[in-house]
C-alpha cells in the first residue's frame, strides 16, 4: 500500500516552555492548520483461492481406449471450478465517524505522522522506511505454453488417409518415444549421452513430445487459479450466507441457488471494556486509537465446520487516547498502529 508522510515540524524549539499537542474530532477548518487522520474500521474478510478447469478434448479421443486403454475419455468440452483454500481474516477501511484533527500549535513538538492512501494513521515519529508493499515477486515462471503436437508427426503419419489411421499411428509413435526413455533410464541406448546434463535434456525432449501426443487422445485440461475476496460488515450474526459456490460457475452471488451456499457466523466474546472514562467529543487530550474487541468467526458448510477462528473487530471494542505528554519536545515516543484495527502495535521511548 502506497503510504504518505505528513511531517509536522516544530518552529520554536529553543523555547523553555511548551504548548500540549491538542488533538480535536471532525476536520478542522479556517486558519488552524495541522493534520487530519481516521482511524479504521473492521471488515471480515474472506479470500477464496479457486481454479477454473476448461477441458478440451483431444483430436482422437475416440480412439482412446482402442489404441492406448484409456478409458471415460469425454468427447465433449467442459468447464468446472475447484474451491482450494478458503481464508478467514480482518482488513481496515476508514470510519468516517472517526476523524481527528492535531493541530500544530506554536512551542509544539508536534508528532511526525505517517498516514495511508486512505487517511488511516499508521505510525507516529517512525522514519519513513518506505515500507514496501508486500508485492508477490512476480516469478515469470515459464508456464508451458500450448503445444502443438503435430510438430512432433513424421511424415507417415500426416500423409495417412483417414483419423483411425492416424491414430493409430501417433498410439505407435508414443510407444516408441516410451520404449527410447526405458533404453536412456537402463543405458542400453545406441546412442548414450555423455553426462547427466544431457541425459535429462534428452528425456525432457521425449517427455514433451509424449505428453502433446497423448493430449491428442486424453485432451487437455488448462487451470486458471483465481482468487476471490468477499467483505463483510461485522456484527453478531448466526448461520448467514458468507457466499455461494458452484462447480460449474465458481463464486455466484448470494441470492443465486445455482451455488452451494457457505454460512459465517460471528459472536462478540465481550472483550472487557477498559476505558477509564467518558471523553469529550469536542476537545480531546491525545491522540486516539482503537482497543478492538474479539470475535469468534466460524464457516460451516453442509454442516461441517470448516474453519473457527477468533478475529479482533473493532467495532466490539473501545477508543482510547494516547496522553499529549509523550510528545513533548522533551520526550520522544514512537508508535505504530495496525491499519486493520487501529489498535497500538508498538511503542517505544527514545
């Protein structure tokens, strides 16, 4: 996530004397000027990791199980989902019931505030490292292209008059790339290669070529991995529709009947509230944070439990305040918050 650095600078540093930060709710307007943050809100979120299969048959499937056994060989295209991993955790979007303004006052030493793209506070007096974002390396991996088998067809088998023929022919050549490995493995090849590099380079080749051939009577199956993120809006909830999944249309939306449906339920474990007090709404002493409660979360389907966890949500907890005297030009404190919950992950005192 693309970060953004707000540094507010104190002028007066040589004085004696200092002024607390003051920190105030709502976007402060006309001549102030200071920094305004939110603090987030909770979602559940669900990642679905699924595939799609799309099945292509091959050119002679029907000579399949004649030429080379293989049996329930389909003739006919097809296209179905697999659902391979299902994740259960919180993500952080900003509430903007909760915004709040530090104002930059003269003899302050007001705190160097890092903020997300989307206003979230994320940490206070931390250098800007420039976190990177945990960007998947992207591994080019050579994913293997579509092979046209007719490449590897000699000459006899492309001049044959008729696909039984054909058939027949490429089941013969499969044989022979079979027997040419079985040769390489025991070394009784004519032809032996002269180190391992050029035993597996050889049979890599041979490999290819049997596998595009026997496409060609079991077809191909092309897997596209694709993933899903469902949010949801927490609050205490039992056996309600997460999403819905189908094997012929993968995620479909909740009110489809064409998918399986998949039920989340979410208990407050009343997280003990530990505020010490009503606080103004006007004029606040510090810089507010969130103390999230904790929920159980749990997926069932067809009921059996697939997954239970405890999440924390912010919405079953509190805020508190961070006091203003721990960023007096005295002391130094530096904090960090998760953008998830807005709860304190560290502090520490230079």
């Amino acid at each position: 996530m693309k970060k953004k650095i707000i540094g507010l600078s104190a002028l007066l540093m040589t004085c004696s004397a200092y002024a607390q930060t003051e920190v105030t709710a709502g976007i402060m307007r006309g001549k102030d000027y200071g920094v305004t943050y939110l603090l987030p809100k909770t979602e559940i979120e669900i990642v679905l990791q699924t595939t799609k299969h799309t099945y292509t048959p091959g050119e002679f499937c029907k000579y399949a199980d004649r030429y080379l056994r293989l049996t329930n060989v389909s003739a006919e295209p097809e296209e179905y989902w697999t659902l391979n991993k299902i994740q259960t955790q919180v993500a952080g979007v900003p509430d903007k019931e909760q915004v709040y303004f530090v104002k930059l006052k003269d003899k302050t030493v007001a705190p160097l505030m890092e903020l997300t793209e989307d206003g979230i506070v994320r940490s206070i007096n931390m250098p800007f490292s420039g976190q990177q974002s945990k960007q998947a390396s992207q591994t080019n991996e050579a994913s293997e292209a579509d092979i046209d088998p007719r490449r590897f067809l000699t000459e006899e088998i492309l001049m044959a008059n008729s696909s039984a023929k054909m058939a027949e022919l490429v089941a013969k050549e499969i044989y022979n790339i079979r027997e040419s490995k079985n040769a390489l493995l025991r070394g009784e090849a004519d032809n032996m290669p002269k180190d391992g590099a050029q035993l597996k380079l050889m049979l890599d080749n041979l490999n290819l070529q049997e596998r595009a051939m026997m496409e060609m009577f079991s077809g191909k199956v092309k897997a596209e991995p694709k993933t899903f993120t469902i949010r949801l809006t927490p609050k205490e909830m039992k056996d309600e529709v997460a999403f819905r999944f189908s094997k012929k249309l993968g995620v479909v939306a909740n009110n489809d009947l064409a998918g399986e449906p998949y039920y989340i339920s979410v208990v407050d474990l009343k997280t003990p509230d530990v505020s010490s007090g009503e606080e103004s709404k006007k004029k606040l002493d510090g810089i507010a944070y969130n103390v999230p409660g904790r929920a159980k979360v749990t997926l069932v389907q067809n009921n059996k439990k697939l997954s239970e966890e405890e999440l924390p949500i912010t919405q079953f907890g509190t805020i508190e305040y961070l006091a203003p005297v721990l960023f007096n030009k005295n002391s130094t404190v530096k904090v960090v918050f998760d953008t998830a919950t807005g709860g304190l992950e560290k502090v520490d005192r230079e």
